[in-house]
C-alpha cells in the first residue's frame, strides 16, 4: 500500500481497483481493468491492489463492505479520491476517464457558449483570472468540483465549461471573480453565492442539489432502493429502454426524447429554445453519419498501411494578424487553411471542414507552435478530428513578397505514420464499445412539422403531464420484461407507467421508435387515447419434467394472451388459480392442488388451470388482491363465478367440497363413479335402495295427509256456504286460507318426492348395471335428464349424488390417492 500511495502522490491520474482473490465481481472486472489499461496506459496509471488480507495496511485503512471497488486519484485529491460507482465494464471505465481527465470545456465565444448551454439540461460557467500565477484562485476547487460531479453520475453529468475571453465575461457580467452561474434550460439560473467559503465538496453538492434534468437517464444501484419509485410515484412517467453505449459521441434515442420533452415544456415559445433544438439536431445527424464513416474506414485494412491525403486546394483559407505584432511596425501574418483527409473504406463521402478559424481557436498554436521571427509551417488537428487538418504558415511583413507558403504538395506528406496510429487508436476505441459488432440502423430523418405544433407547449395546456425516465436495455432488460416488453422484435422500446392507476401503456413494438412516433404516443396519452397494455408471459417451449407432470396431472398453464380461450370457454368448469413466484403460501399449497386436478381428472367438462399473476395482466374484472387466490368459473354462467372462502383453509377435502358445490352435475357423478371401487359401488346401491323404501313411506304418508286435509277444506267451504244463507258457521275465511295454503304445500312436496324417487330409483337401476367404474351414456343421460328437473323443485336429491357419494369418496380414497402422489 505505500508503494501504490508512492506512485499515487507522483502521478496526475491513478485509477485504483481493491479487490478480493476470491470474489467473482473482481475476477469478472479484472478482464475489464485490463482492457481500460491497455488503452490509456499513456495517459493513466492502473494499479490493482488486494484489500482483503485483514493484517494488511488496506485493510486497516479502507473498511470496504464489497468488492471491488475503483477510486480515482486525480492531481488536486490524492488523499481521499472519487469513488466510481458505474458498470463493471471497459467501455464505462473509459468514458468516466475521459471525462474525468478532461473535465472542463474551454469556451472563448459567445456562440460557443450558447451552443454549450443548449446542449445539457444544466451547465455550470465560470470565469477565472488566468494572469495569475502559478493558478487562479478557486480554480484547481472548481475542476475537482467538477470531477466530483461526474463521480456522482458518470451517464448523465452537469457539464462545467471556463470563460477563457475576457471579452465573454464583460459581456455576460463576470468580471468579478469566481463568478459561477448554474444554467438550467428553461428554467432560472442561478449564481454561487459569494458567502459561502468555496470549496469542492460544498460546490459539487450544490451544484447537484439544484441541477435540473428534463430526461432523467436512470442507472439502478443493483441492489433494493427507492430510485425508480422516487419519481414516478406521484405522476405517470415515460420509460424510454434503449441501448446505453457510452464511447458514443451522441445516444441518438436519448437526443431524440429530449427533443421532444424540450417541445412540450416551452411554453413560452423561446428563441433560445429553438435555436438550441435545431443545433441539437444537427449535432445528432452529423454524430451518426461521422459514426458510419469510421465504421467504414476501420473495416477497410487498407486504412492501416497507407491513408491518403487530398492533394487538391484547400477547402478555405484565412488570413489573420498575430497577436500584439499586429500593432507594431513588423506585423507578422499567418495564412490557416483546412484540408480534408480521404480514407479509403468512406465510398467517396467525403465530408468538408467547415471554416470555422479564427484566432481564439488558434491561439495556443500561434502562440507556441510558429515561430514569428522566420517564416514557418505547422500542421495542426483541431478538437481530435481525423477528418480534417489545418495548415498554418506564417510569415513576417517586411515588404517582401515571399511568401512561405506552399500548397503544391500536400500539407500531411510527413505524417502519414501519425495519421495511421491516430485512426488504429479510434479503431481500437469502437472495437472497446462494441462499435464494430453491431449494424448501425438507418436514422429516420422526416419531416417532425406537424408533431412539433401539437407538442409545442402541451405541458401548459393538459394536467396529464409525464415523467420521462430512459433506461439501459442491455444492462436491465429484466426490469423492461416486467413492463412487458418483448426485445425480440425491436431493440428499443417505450412505457408509460401510471402508478397510481395501475396501467401501463406500451408503444408499438412493431414499428421502429422514431421522433415522430414517440410524439404520437406521448399527444395519445395526454388525450386519452391510449390502449391499456396487458403483460403476457412467453411459456418455454421446452417439454421438461416439471412440465410433464403438469400435463399428467391435468393443470393447464394459463396465460394473458390464452385467457379468453381457456378460462371464458363456456363449456367448461374451470377452476383457476392465481400464484406467484415469490409467493410462498402459494408454494405450500402446490401439492394440494395437484392432488385436486389427478382427482378430477376423469371430469371431461372440468379443468384445473393456474396463472402466473405476477408476469400476467388480467382485465379488471378479473383481477385478484391476494395471493394464492382460487377461482371457480362455472360453465354456462361465467359471470356467477365463485372464490374460495379466505376463512376456510385450503386443504384437500376443503377444496373438494367447493368444486362439488359449483361442478356440473354430470361431472359430478362421473368423478364419484370412477373414484369408487366395487364395494363402495355395492353400497351407493344399497344406500339409493333404502333411499326408494324412504320415498316410498314418506309419499304414503303426505298423501294420506293431503287426503285428509282435502275433506277439511270441503267441509270448510260447506260450512261458508251454509253460514251465508242465514245459519251460524263454525268456520271463518281465515281457516280456510290457511287449509288452502296447507293443501298447496302438500302437492308440491309430494311433486318434489316423486322427483326424487324418480332419481333415485334411476340412480339404483344405473348402479345395479354399473360393472365398471365409468356410467355408460344412455344410463348417465337419463339420470342427468331427471336430476336437472329435480333441480328447480328441491335439493334434496342432491343428498344421494353429492353429499353421500362425497363422504364416501373421502371416506376410502383420500388416505390412498395421498400414498400414491
């Protein structure tokens, strides 16, 4: 450890891994390290150092609680470092390097300022004395500020840009010093205030605290938190899942939905606004297309052995005075040119520089790369470009008419090897993001009028306003599978999620996400227009022995997209459970239920099913609160649907009785039958025999009764008439009612019994021919034809081909069908 702190205290940049020998995130990052170091080795050292050894000095300085951990010792932090807390991956590594080493933009121009500032949500400017010595004061605190910023979030960060003209700071009111404004696109900026004591932590924490990000691009922690939940709790939000590739100059879908957020929230139609959308959209084409035109010079090997230079006439020249010899008697000129590089692999497509020269950007060459005192050339790339060179000859004005300029030869005859090496190092770059393996897409550049005058605004005229959140999809495709999207058919997809609602809408998968597209679908929502999505999950195709033995057992696996057709059957008693994977009463309960489908197996009109309420999405209607959940959809009469009691326990002859209760009556004698053996078979018949004799005495004795009562209400009525013709009745109106009523009573009860004897004594004759355990068709028929009669006059019936055979069929089989599973 003091070695590495040597060597960190002598060093501008060490990026440190601490490890553990046997974690296997640090053996999977070690892979990934080396890859960022065989890149920036020049630039950065990589020191990998193992802190798990308790007696060591790391251990007993740094109480890491996993591993492993990356810290970067930049120049103005060398004690406590910034801690990377991305992806363990080498092109992360490399993007938060390059950023980090590079964390300020030098801006000299206006229009370099307002193209800085339109191109982020929030930008923080600053202006610093740079005639001091050996720094400005604050200086070294705001680039280590800024640093801190990038550690906090490396994939979206707040750029810090350095007002380098004096000029530029007059003009926006910086003269003082340490004068910091955090710009925030349409919303107010705000300065740093001069009383507080300026130092790196207290400005990076203020800087984050109000920055403001219109698109939030979200990176899950990987561990439970309340990230995702923080922001779309309280509004719906837009999730945008799209690939994150972070050594691309421009994430073009992302650019794209910034646009458009910026359309909806500027209500007040700004200049500003406009301007920056339409850089931003010319910044996002001219990226894809340099992007294409490296993938094509990379895949050409020719590249490597020789690239050829233009030998024609520059694009533009300009002649400019140098410095403060343009005051004196001696002036000294410099003509710059810009000349175009032509690789072999571009089909042609050569793009021209734009003559953007002037003396701010050149500044640092004249004043260090030309000797003014003798006539000299130097050739210079400006912002890492390979595509274009500029050429820069200088001369003294003396009268003389030489001129030392030479344009007959070519400018870059002398740097082919320095040409080769830059564009094998850009090759080598894309090859570490993954550049060179994936096929680029055809950007879909239409005409976005007439989105653009729906959207402009739409914020200030609607109340449902949206969150827009952009996730990536190559590192959290399971959360999108959640949402219910399917990768298999596009590369990116679009949710909005209404939490409070508990809807989700999903873009069209069919079609590729484009401006317009993703205009339509956030005017949709705010009008009303859209389609609640409906999760399915895709059922492996592999036959497995779980799978197997659902299909022996009778259990149908039911999904959102197969619901209407399994569950709504109308010819079909379904009993459905709903389950979930983390659900562990559901677990419990797994055998009960597989035992219940092998004992209704025999049912041809019943079917045990079960849904994965966790990956599915069901109609309101049909959606349940608790887990596990049974549901029993009868036939016929789907919407007279019953649920398991909550109070009652699920156990197996508990969840037979309640199919008995609701199943079809033919299913139900036909399950009875063919659990029953020859004995129990013997004594159903001897039980529907004593049923018939039962019958038969209680029919004698209701008609003896009903005859009986049939002379009294004659009498009565004699008794009425005899009172109406001036005698004395011994009967009133009252008990001729209730005699009336008694006898109406009696016929039906006696209609019921026959009936029930009529079953009954159908019931003995089709077990006294049962020789099997299954009813032949005619028999089960004619019972079934007389049971549902029955069914509209009593249910006493229901006694012989429900209860008694239940009990039974409990009494002998339950202990034995348990033994068999």
């Amino acid at each position: 450890m003091e070695a590495v702190a040597e060597k960190v205290a002598h060093t501008d940049f060490v990026f440190t891994m601490f490890y553990a020998p046997w974690d296997a995130d640090s053996m999977h990052a070690r892979l990934e390290f080396f890859k960022t170091a065989t890149y920036l080795q020049h630039e950065v050292m990589f020191v990998a150092v193992n802190c798990w050894w308790q007696h060591g000095s790391c251990s007993q300085r740094n109480k890491f609680m996993s591993f492993p951990v990356f810290v970067l010792y930049p120049t103005w932090d060398k004690k406590t470092g910034l801690e990377y807390k991305g992806p363990c991956q080498a092109d992360y590594f490399l993007s938060f390097l390059e950023k980090a080493m590079r964390p300020l933009t030098r801006l000299h121009t206006m229009p370099e300022l307002l193209h800085f500032v339109g191109q982020q949500d929030s930008t923080v400017v600053g202006y610093f004395d740079f005639n001091t010595s050996p720094q400005p004061p604050g200086y070294a605190s705001f680039t280590l500020a800024a640093m801190r910023v990038l550690a906090t979030n490396s994939v979206q960060q707040v750029r810090f840009g350095v007002v380098t003209s004096q000029q530029l700071s007059e003009d926006m009111k910086m003269s003082s010093l340490r004068k910091i404004f955090l710009f925030r696109m349409l919303n107010q900026t705000l300065i740093w205030p001069s009383n507080q004591v300026f130092t790196s932590m207290t400005f990076a924490r203020w800087v984050v605290h109000y920055s403001l990000q219109h698109v939030h691009w979200l990176v899950p922690s990987g561990v439970k938190s309340q990230k995702l939940f923080s922001l779309i709790d309280r509004k719906a939000a837009l999730i945008l899942f799209t690939p994150y590739r972070p050594l691309d100059e421009v994430q073009e879908l992302f650019t794209i939905l910034r646009e458009i957020v910026l359309e909806v929230k500027d209500c007040h139609q700004s200049r500003q606004v406009a301007d920056a959308l339409a850089a931003m959209e010319a910044e996002r084409k001219a990226a894809g297309m340099r992007l294409r035109r490296l993938q094509q010079a990379c895949s050409n090997k020719q590249n490597f052995e020789a690239p050829k230079a233009t030998n024609d006439k520059p694009n533009c020249c300009k002649s400019i005075l140098v410095g403060e010899a343009a005051s004196k008697a001696r002036n000294s000129t410099c003509d710059v040119c810009e000349h175009s590089l032509t690789y072999r692999g571009y089909r042609g497509n050569t793009r021209k520089c734009q003559c953007l020269v002037n003396a701010h950007q050149l500044g640092d060459a004249l004043r260090t790369g030309v000797s003014l005192n003798t006539c000299s050339c130097l050739q210079v790339t400006p912002f890492y470009d390979g595509d274009c060179t500029i050429s820069l000859c200088c001369r003294n004005c003396t009268g003389s008419s030489e001129s030392a300029t030479a344009f007959n030869k070519s400018p870059h005859s002398g740097d082919a090897e320095l040409l080769r090496a830059r564009l094998r190092r850009q090759c080598k770059r894309l090859r570490l993001g993954g550049h060179l393996r994936r096929e680029e897409a055809s950007c879909e550049y239409s005409s976005f009028a007439p989105e653009a005058e729906k959207l402009r605004g739409l914020q200030c005229r609607t109340n449902r306003t949206l969150q827009f959140i952009v996730i990536d999809k190559l590192r959290y495709s399971r959360m999108a599978a959640m949402l219910g999207v399917n990768f298999s058919a596009s590369e990116s997809a679009a949710v909005v999620v209404d939490v409070q609602n508990e809807v989700q809408y999903l873009l069209d998968q069919s079609l590729p996400i484009t401006k317009r597209s993703l205009a339509a679908f956030i005017f949709n929502f705010t009008e009303g227009q859209l389609t609640r999505h409906l999760r399915s999950a895709v059922l492996s195709s592999e036959g497995g022995q779980s799978k197997q033995l659902v299909h022996d057992l009778s259990i149908t696996e039911v999904t959102t997209d197969t619901f209407q057709a399994i569950v709504m059957d109308n010819d079909m008693d379904v009993l459905l459970l709903y389950y979930t994977p983390w659900c562990g009463f559901c677990s419990r309960i797994a055998h009960v239920y597989l035992a219940l489908s092998r004992y209704f197996r025999s049912a041809k009109s019943f079917k045990c099913a079960r849904i994965n309420a966790h990956a599915n999405d069901l109609p309101w209607q049909f959606t349940v609160d608790r887990f596990p959940s049974l549901i029993f959809f009868p036939a016929k009469r789907k919407e007279d649907s019953e649920v398991f009691p909550t109070t009652a326990q699920p156990t197996l002859p508990n969840l037979i009785r309640f199919v008995f209760e609701n199943m079809q009556l033919k299913d139900k004698l036909q399950v009875a039958l063919s659990a029953c053996s020859a004995p129990c078979v013997a004594r159903n018949r001897e039980l529907a025999l004593r049923r018939l004799r039962s019958l038969h005495g209680d029919l004698t004795t209701l008609r003896s009764r009903m005859s009986r009562v049939h002379r009294r209400v004659t009498a009565a009525r004699d008794d009425i008439v005899r009172g109406s013709r001036g005698s004395v009745a011994a009967t009133d109106d009252a008990y001729l009612n209730f005699l009336v009523d008694y006898y109406v009573r009696l016929r039906r009860r006696i209609r019921g019994k026959k009936l029930q004897w009529r079953a009954a004594k159908t019931f003995h004759r089709i077990m006294r021919e049962t020789k099997s355990s299954y009813l032949k068709a005619s028999a089960l028929d004619e019972f079934l034809r007389l049971s549902e009669v029955y069914r509209f006059h009593g249910n006493e019936s229901e006694e012989i081909t429900s209860s008694s055979l239940k009990e039974r069929f409990l009494e002998e089989n339950v202990r034995s069908e348990r033994d068999e599973l």
